[in-house]
C-alpha cells in the first residue's frame, strides 16, 4: 500500500497551482472577500433565531460561499436549503454512517469511491459501480446513505469547493428492477431538493454503457436535472471513448486506469473513518422554523410545473 500511495503523490504533485488559481478566480475568492464573507455569514447565523447548533466553521460555510460564487443572499439561502432537506428526509440523510451493516457492504464492494488520483483539471472523480448494487438486497436508503456519505466526507476537502467534481458512472448492470427501489413521486422530489440543496459543483459527469432498455428511462430522469446538469453529461459506449474524454490514469485498473479498485477502495475507508465523527455531527444542526422558505415557494409558485419540486416544501 505504500508503494500506491507513493505513486498516486506523485501524479497528483502534478496539478499546475494555476488549475487552482483559475478556478478561484471562476467563483470570485480572494482572501479579501472570502474573510469578509465568512464574518457576514457566521454573524447571520448566531442572530437567526431560526438556526440551531449550526457549523460556523471555515471549511462548512466556504461550501456554500464557493457554491454560490460569493453571492451571500443565495449562499444563505442554500444553507437554508440544506437543513431542510436533511430534516425533511432524516431517514435518508442523518445518521450518515458508514460503519452501518448494509452501507459498509456497498463500501467494500465498490458502488461509490473517489479515485485518489485527480484528474487534469486537478478534480477528485466519484466513480460508481452499479454492480454491487443488489436491488432485492439494499433499498433506496443505503443507496442514499451511500451518496450522502461520500459527498460530506469530499467536501471537507476545500479543493474539492474549489474546483468541484467530475462523476464516471458503470450502469451497465442497472436492471427495471433498480428502478423499483424507488417509489415514483418520491425520487423526482428527492432528486430536485437534493440538487438545489447540496453545496456541490458537478463539472462533469461520464456515463459508462446505458443499457439500451433504459434510455428511454434516461431521457425521463435527464428532464429531473437542470440545464447546466444535462449539458454535463457524456455517455459512453467503449472504453475507447471513455479514455478520450476523460484521462484513464484516474480510473480503477479495471477500467483502462493503473491502480487496482481494491486499493482505491481501501485508501477511500481510511478517509471514512478520519470523517466519520464529523460527518455525524451534522445531525445536531436545526431549522427550527422553515417559513421563510416557505414565503420563497409561494412567491414562485405560478411559475412551477411540478408539484414536487424543491420550492414546494410541504408533504404530501
């Protein structure tokens, strides 16, 4: 193992500070501002009566800042976001543990790991696996448990803010019979809320081998995305296209790259456990009062189509 992550030192020693430097430019941070920023926030937050036990740390508050290119309304408005929807859906979003029996099985067999190599724009890729994921064994709640972990424990990392993320996505084993872990009202809602909510830059997602009864079922779950989402995807056929868009030196040997997936996942539970505490923690935050949220889905609500969308935040 040592060997590996020498090797891995070495090629991520390779990113130019200027990847970095360009990409804090994109979203408008320089010490001035984000030091300024950071006051504002961590000042709204210890007066709104409506916020409970909230972060005010540096590393959580410059997601949201970073999301939302230093724009402090919608910043603030994200993290509002954010609270409501892991406490409309705490069956899914809290108790984010990976030591939990089911999700530590889809840890072990792969279904989603960073790659510890970056890639040319100095990115972290989530690769996922649809393999391990037994739809008559697990349920949409490991599912979600699986993405929730992997996302709080890479955005701890402030490059991660920074330069966002690129997604590879295997879905080659995905069956109808994965669809049906899933009731049919409650992903579009889940998928909206989450996507709005979430302080996350998605910059490129790979889609590895559609199977071909699916992509009808694709075209349906691309509409769920926003625009800027679709026009991020790249599907792919072979591992020939695959390699031309995205470098084969950040994916699983198994996939063209040069280090073994065992090892990537190996390296990936060793991150787990040094975030495990923290990721728990985030339970402890509270919005004890979502009305403002609740104004915001009135005041736009001639102008929304589905009714499960993220603004309205009322359950059915």
């Amino acid at each position: 193992m040592d060997s590996v992550i020498s090797q891995i030192e070495k090629l991520n020693s390779d990113i130019p500070e200027e990847v970095i430097k360009r990409a804090k430019d994109a979203i408008r941070e320089d010490e001035s501002t984000k030091t300024q920023m950071l006051d504002q926030f961590k000042h709204w937050i210890t007066k709104n009566k409506n916020l409970q036990d909230v972060r005010t740390d540096d590393n959580f508050l410059l997601r949201f800042l970073r999301t939302k290119k230093y724009s402090m309304l919608l910043a603030q408005d994200m993290l509002l976001k954010y609270l409501n929807l892991r406490q409309t859906y705490q069956y899914l979003a809290y108790n984010l543990d990976f030591l939990e029996p089911s999700v530590l099985e889809l840890v072990n067999k792969g279904y989603l790991f960073p790659s510890p190599i970056k890639d040319k724009n100095g990115r972290t890729v989530i690769i996922g696996t649809s393999e391990p994921f037994d739809p008559h064994r697990y349920t949409h709640i490991d599912m979600t448990k699986m993405h929730g972990i992997t996302y709080e424990a890479l955005l701890e990392d402030e490059d991660n803010q920074i330069l966002g993320f690129t997604h590879f996505g295997d879905i080659k084993n995905v069956s109808p019979a994965h669809l049906t872990v899933w009731s049919p009202l409650e992903f579009p809602r889940a998928y909206r809320w989450a996507e709005q909510s979430m302080p996350m830059m998605h910059k490129e997602i790979h889609i590895y081998k559609l199977p071909a009864p699916l992509r009808y079922t694709y075209e349906l779950v691309k509409n769920l995305m926003s625009p800027k989402i679709r026009e991020r995807i790249m599907l792919h056929d072979t591992l020939e296209e695959l390699h031309s868009k995205l470098d084969p030196k950040v994916l699983p040997k198994e996939y063209g790259g040069i280090i073994p997936m065992a090892d990537m996942i190996e390296l990936w539970k060793f991150q787990l456990v040094e975030k495990r505490d923290r990721i728990l923690a985030l339970d402890k935050m509270k919005l004890l009062d979502n009305s403002c949220l609740m104004k915001k889905t009135k005041l736009h609500k001639k102008q929304e189509i589905d009714v499960g969308s993220f603004r309205q935040l009322a359950i059915d």
